[in-house]
C-alpha cells in the first residue's frame, strides 16, 4: 500500500452543524451545564450592577469563564479567552456563537475590581453549590476531614524586611484564663489578670508608665505583605499561604480558609471551629491528622459535643530520654510517680495552663535514672500537664475504638485526594495574585470547581443527567 502524505494539505470547509452537535454529549462543559441551573448567579450580582448605562457583559459568562480557567487548569485569564476563541466546546458552555467576539481577558479583572471584590458573591456560589450536593445527596457533614496545606505564594523569598509584630491573642484565652484561676484558687494561688505578663516603660513625654505590648520578629515580604515565610523540615523556604479545609467523606470540600503561610494550622482551626459547626450543625465526627493532637483543640472538640478522631502523636522528648507516658499520674492524690516509685507535687499553674509538678531534690541526687531523667543542676525533674489534659486523654482513648479504625483510615481518601486533585488539576500549586482576600476567592472558586465537577461526574453515572 503506497504511503499517504498529507502535510501540506490545507482543510478548508464549511460546517453545516450547530454547536450543540459538535460538541460530544459526555464532555465537560455539557456536564457542568446540566449539574445546575446557572441563572442562580443574577440574584446574587443584581445588586452590583447600576441600573442606568451601556449594556454590561452577562455576568454569568464571566463567572463561566472563572469556572473554565481553573476547572481546566489553564491558570491566566489571557490564555483562557485565546482557548475560547478557538474551542467550540468552551463557546458551547459559555452561549457565544462562532462568529461572536470572545470578551477580553481585562474584562473579568475590571469587574472583579469595581464589583465583586467587596462582595459576598464567591462565598454564595461555593455555598450554593454545597446546598445543591446535599439537597441531591452527595454530601454527608456527619464527619469531616480537615488538614491544611501551603500555596506558594507571588513573591520572592529574597525581597523581605524584618519587622516586628504584636502577638495576637488566641480565640479561646478568655475560657482558659477563667479555668486557670479556678485552679490557681483552688490551690490557694493568687489569680492571674492576663495570660501575658504585663511589663511597663516610662514614657519620656508624659512622665507615665505604659504597658509594652508582646511583641515577635518576623520576615515580611516586601511584594506580598500578607503572605507568610513557610518553612518545614526539608521543604525549600518560601513564602506561602496556608489553606485550612475541611472536607466530606466523599471529597466535597465543605469549607476553606486562607491564612498566612508562617501561621500553624491547629492555630487556624481554633479559629475557624465555631464557624464550621455553626454552618454545618449536623456534623457528630472530627478528623484531623497528628498536628491538631494538642489540648485546646481536643478540649474545644469535645466541649462542643462532637468526637475528634486523631492519630498516635509522638513524645517530642530528646533521644536517651525518659518519655512522659513513663511517669504515671495519679489522679486521685493529684501526683506523678517516676520510674524509681518517688513523687512529684503540685507546685504551681502558670499562665501557659499548665500544672507544675516537681520533684524532691533529695529522691533525685542519688537516683539510677537520673542520667536519663533530668539535666537540672540541682537534680530536680519538672513535669508539666495542661488543665485540658483530660481532653487530650479523651482523645487518645476514641483511638482504640472500632470507630476510629473506621473513620480515621478515609483521611488519605478524602482531604488528602482533595489537595492533590487541586494542585494537580485545579491550579493550586501556586498562586498569581496577592493579598488573603484574593487568594480567599480564587480557593472558593477552586474548590466551587472541584465539586461542581465531583458532582457532575456522580449525576452522570448515576444516569440524572
């Protein structure tokens, strides 16, 4: 059979076909279009627009063109209206016939802008899309999944400038302080004012003294000051935002949270906690991975009438050491008892919420363990424990449950796939815009992708679409 050579053959012709036609029945975009009822988006905007003046572009072809650029990937708006000048599929979904003008690629910057910037309208989209997942039920708030991850952010790591900041107070001080002065009290303690030791300066000026505020160092980045330096164990230092999120048990993404990069992620859980079960009141079941396991967490999970399910977490104790779990509490005669059968009493609660326990100097001079307990000079081994330790013991107990070897095993299933489909996918690895406000819209419209396609794809096996 001779060769075929085809190269410079030039196809020229007329189609006489609609786009409808051309575009397959099981592509994407046809998918998307029949998961919901994209009119939902008029309400939302109508008060963002005037009621006077030149026509505006439909603005449920923007937010498609938003829906287009990170549920394919593309990542620049640029490059998304040169895909739709010559991608039927993509004129289908958005209403634009082929001889149309595709809208520029400043027109969606320009109203993000002047419009939708300041407004409600990305969290309502997310929302909407969440209420149609369980309204059709695909999405189960009875357990979820959290963790967080770090997004690269716009900016070089070189250009930054130390500055110094006021330490923030932590959500849930107030409860503590209270539950520390209860303690302090019952132990014939005087009560603490503040969980900070309060210092003072004279101030020159006005002849008085002023209290200094706490204060830490850090590194700011001089192109994108809200974005923090993130650096963890071998991972190259960078500055990055930190995405807290928190998924079904089916990969829905329930909720997320944009944060610094320098801030750790229990830290953005503690805040966001209340909020979470405020929108989402059925939820019965936590699961968070080892980095949550601390005492505040568990005590504000629990406290709240929910099960945390969290994993073993090591003893952060140095190597040739004596681990805590070696020293037995008792609870009764409010003690620890060492390796060698000696006591530590109750000295004191300090304003970390934690109880001291000591021991007696003279047990400890001549003790076996000693090498392996303490290198205090004056032999003496300090043991701490958190006021909400019985919470974090709590925890550690659901562990050994049928339950939690039921539940925790679907973390790796469900917000860990989630992560990866979204860097992979969706354009998450890093991002192109600056500041947390930005960034919050572009992770809702990322993860509004992730479900509207998630449940597409489950309409379309299941044969209601």
């Amino acid at each position: 059979m001779a060769m075929t050579n085809r190269a410079n053959m030039k196809f020229d012709g007329i189609i006489l076909s609609t786009l409808d036609d051309i575009v397959p029945q099981d592509h994407l975009v046809k998918i998307l279009e029949k998961t919901i009822d994209w009119k939902f988006v008029y309400p939302l905007v109508k008060p963002l627009y005037s009621h006077v003046g030149r026509h505006s572009i439909d603005p449920v072809v923007l937010f498609k063109m938003i829906f287009i650029n990170y549920t394919f990937g593309i990542n620049s708006m640029r490059k998304t209206c040169k895909e739709i000048q010559v991608n039927m599929a993509y004129r289908w979904f958005l209403g634009i016939s082929i001889d149309e003008e595709v809208p520029n690629y400043s027109t969606w910057s320009k109203n993000y802008q002047r419009r939708y910037r300041d407004s409600q309208v990305f969290n309502q989209i997310f929302n909407h899309i969440i209420k149609q997942g369980i309204d059709n039920g695909f999405i189960d708030t009875t357990t979820v999944f959290g963790d967080g991850t770090h997004r690269k952010a716009s900016a070089n790591s070189r250009k930054a400038t130390d500055k110094e900041i006021e330490i923030v107070t932590k959500t849930y001080e107030k409860e503590l302080l209270n539950e520390i002065n209860e303690d302090r009290k019952e132990n014939g303690k005087k009560p603490f004012e503040s969980l900070t030791k309060k210092e003072y300066a004279f101030d020159e000026e006005t002849g008085e003294e002023i209290e200094v505020k706490k204060t830490k160092h850090i590194k700011e980045s001089t192109t994108d000051p809200e974005c923090g330096l993130f650096h963890k164990g071998e991972k190259q230092k960078c500055f990055a935002y930190t995405h807290m999120t928190m998924s079904d048990k089916q990969g829905y993404v329930l909720y997320n949270k944009v944060a610094p990069g320098n801030m750790h992620d229990s830290a953005i859980f503690t805040e966001i906690y209340d909020e979470l079960i405020q929108m989402y009141e059925n939820i019965k079941n936590i699961c968070l991975d080892s980095g949550f396991n601390t005492s505040p967490i568990c005590h504000q999970i629990l406290s709240s009438g929910r099960i945390p399910f969290l994993p073993y977490k090591r003893p952060m104790t140095k190597k040739g050491y004596l681990k805590k779990y070696e020293y037995v509490y008792d609870e009764y005669l409010d003690i620890y008892i060492c390796p060698n059968e000696k006591d530590l009493h109750y000295v004191t609660t300090n304003r970390e919420g934690y109880r001291v326990y000591k021991s007696d100097t003279k047990d400890c001079e001549r003790c076996p363990f000693l090498s392996q307990c303490t290198k205090s000079k004056n032999h003496e081994k300090v043991i701490t424990r958190h006021i909400w330790e019985e919470d974090r013991e709590e925890a550690n107990h659901i562990r050994h449950t049928d339950k939690w070897k039921e539940i925790y095993p679907k973390r790796k299933e469900t917000i860990e796939r989630v992560f990866a489909d979204a860097k992979e996918n969706h354009g998450m690895r890093f991002t192109r815009l600056k500041g947390i406000q930005k960034n919050q819209h572009e992770s809702l419209i990322i993860f509004s992708c992730h479900n509207l396609k998630k449940m597409g794809l489950s309409k379309q096996r299941l044969g209601l679409i």
